[in-house]
C-alpha cells in the first residue's frame, strides 16, 4: 500500500467513526417514535401482572380458613333424615344466639281494640266499602252456586271445644278456601251469644293442579271464582256481620296484619301444607296472638308427616318450649304466656 492509499484509507475510516454516532441515534429515535404504542402496551401488561401478583398474596394472607368458621344457623340437628336430606323434627335441638330464622315480619303496632277490627280492615283493605255490599257483581252473579261449602275438618270437635274454653273476641283463620270452618265458627259464637270477629286469610286463587281435582267452582279466563264464591257462601248462611276475608297471600296479609295491631284471642293455621309455607304461617301467625291466646291447625297426621305440618309444628314447638296436643287431625298449641 503507498502512501496514497494510505491517506484514502484513513480519511474513509475517519469519515466512518464520524458519522456512525449521528447515525445510530437517528436509527433509535424513529424506532422508538414508530414504535410507541407496543412499548406502552408492554409496559401496562408489565405493570398489570406486577399489581395482581401482589394483589393476590395479600389476598391470600387474608384468607380464613372455612374449616375454622362455624356456619350461622338457627337450629343444629344430631341426625339427618338421609331420604329427605332434612332434619326431623324431633332431633335435638340448639337455638342459634341469632335466631335469624326464626324473625319473620316487623315489629307489630300498637294493639288496637277488638271492637275496631273489622272497620279498620274495611278501611284498610275495600277502600271504606263492604265487600258484601251489592254483591254479587253483575259479571259472575249467573256463575255463582247459591251455597257451595267444601271443607277438610271444618267441623271438628276442637272447634267447639276452644272457642268454649277461650270464648275469643277476634279469629283468625290462615287459610280458608270455600269458608267451611268460618262458617262453622261464625255459628259456634253465635251460638254462645259472642260478638266474634272472625278475619280470613286466603289468596283464593287455589293451588297448581286445583282445576284437577275441583270442578265445582267456575272461573273466568283463568280466575277461580273462590273470592265470590266464599263471599256467596257467606251471605246465604247470613254471616256477613262475623266474617270478614282478606284476600292476599298469607304472608302479606299477617305482616299488615302486625303492622296494624290486629291481634287475635284463636288463630287456626290450615295454609299451606309444605314444610316451608307450613313454617312461615305458623311463626308469622304467633305474632299475631294475644297473650292467653291459642294456635291450632288441621293436618298433623297426614302422609305428609315430618315433611309438612307435623314438622313444622314440631319445630316451632321445640324452639319456644310449647307442648302439643291433639284433637282428631288438628294440632293444638296453647300460648304458655298468660294476659
């Protein structure tokens, strides 16, 4: 290589090493530049994983363990009914200090007087009218049977027997279909010289599968006429001054009931026949008792047994410390309170 060769050489390296700089940060910048939106995609997805990482083991040092926890319940069983997954009702019993299942509705009102019970329903629940006047109306007046009373029990000896004994000033009845046991009530007091108010519960819409098993009702597009026809079998046995029906479900009909102050001296139960609406009417009904008051109900000795009824009543029973007795298939609890 001579001389000149030389010199071409270094002045090609030095204009080499001069502009490499310039040129790899020019190359950076315009790849940062087109770049920006992954590198901040992954920079978030960094972050994202960091912050659940250590989310997550905080979580888990806060975790109780649930073996530890014991499970808030009202009442704790030392045998199963394996066939029905269920408690029996006559296992042992321990009342939970919460006793959440056992509070049903809201505190009651202040009581208000017997002699006042029937206006203030009338006011309460037909807007200040009977449900007796100018019935019946003109559209189910030619559907209506003149008396049709159908009943399971109705009248059994231990009405007779309790209304003697507590001579009540205010029924209840949980359940009333056609009015056969109201009726029969209404007549008992009568009989005894008493002024008895007597309110029935009832939705009077019947039951899934009612259509199959009676036909003696009409209905109209669908709507079994027991209302009307309850109210038709009440004014031909001329009980209209005694009865008065509430037509809603049970369980909205007992909480105004409660929040109005209507107390009853007799409250007969015979609702629903499954274990849960069994449960729910017996409890919500007992709040509506006067002290010295008694419950009763139908079906105690039925197929149903520790299913239904029976065990509803032996539950309720079992957690307030009452005694059972019985009269035929009705159940009988007398309120160990005393007025």
């Amino acid at each position: 290589m001579n001389k000149q060769d030389f010199l071409h050489h270094q002045q090609l390296s030095s204009n080499f090493h001069h502009n490499r700089r310039p040129y790899t940060w020019r190359n950076t910048t315009n790849y940062v530049r087109n770049n920006y939106i992954f590198i901040s995609y992954i920079i978030l997805l960094i972050l994202t994983y960091a912050l659940g990482f250590f989310t997550a083991k905080s979580s888990k040092q806060n975790i109780v363990n649930p073996v530890a926890v014991k499970p808030m319940t009202v009442t704790e069983f030392t045998s199963v009914d394996k066939k029905n997954n269920c408690p029996p009702a006559t296992s042992l019993l321990q009342t939970d200090p919460n006793n959440d299942h056992n509070i049903f509705g809201p505190v009651c009102g202040n009581p208000i007087r017997a002699d006042s019970i029937r206006s203030e329903i009338i006011n309460r629940v037909y807007n200040g009218t009977s449900p007796y006047e100018n019935f019946p109306p003109a559209h189910v007046a030619d559907l209506l049977k003149p008396k049709r009373l159908k009943g399971w029990g109705s009248t059994g000896s231990v009405f007779e027997t309790l209304i003697k004994k507590n001579r009540p000033k205010t029924i209840i009845e949980v359940g009333t279909f056609l009015g056969a046991s109201a009726t029969h009530m209404a007549k008992l007091t009568r009989q005894l010289g008493l002024e008895t108010q007597i309110l029935c519960v009832d939705d009077f819409r019947g039951w899934p599968g009612f259509r199959d098993r009676v036909n003696y009702v009409a209905s109209i597009n669908g709507d079994v006429l027991l209302f009307y026809q309850f109210i038709q079998n009440v004014v031909s046995l001329n009980a209209t001054e005694s009865i008065i029906p509430i037509p809603f479900s049970t369980g909205s009909a007992l909480t105004k009931l409660c929040e109005l102050g209507v107390l009853a001296d007799l409250i007969e139960v015979d609702a629903g026949h499954d274990f849960h609406s069994a449960w729910s009417d017996i409890n919500m009904a007992y709040k509506l008792l006067r002290p010295g008051g008694v419950m009763f109900g139908h079906d105690y000795f039925t197929a149903y047994d520790n299913k239904g009824v029976r065990r509803a009543v032996d539950l309720f029973a079992k957690v307030h410390g009452f005694k059972i007795s019985s009269d035929g298939q009705h159940w009988i609890l007398d309120d160990h309170r005393r007025a």
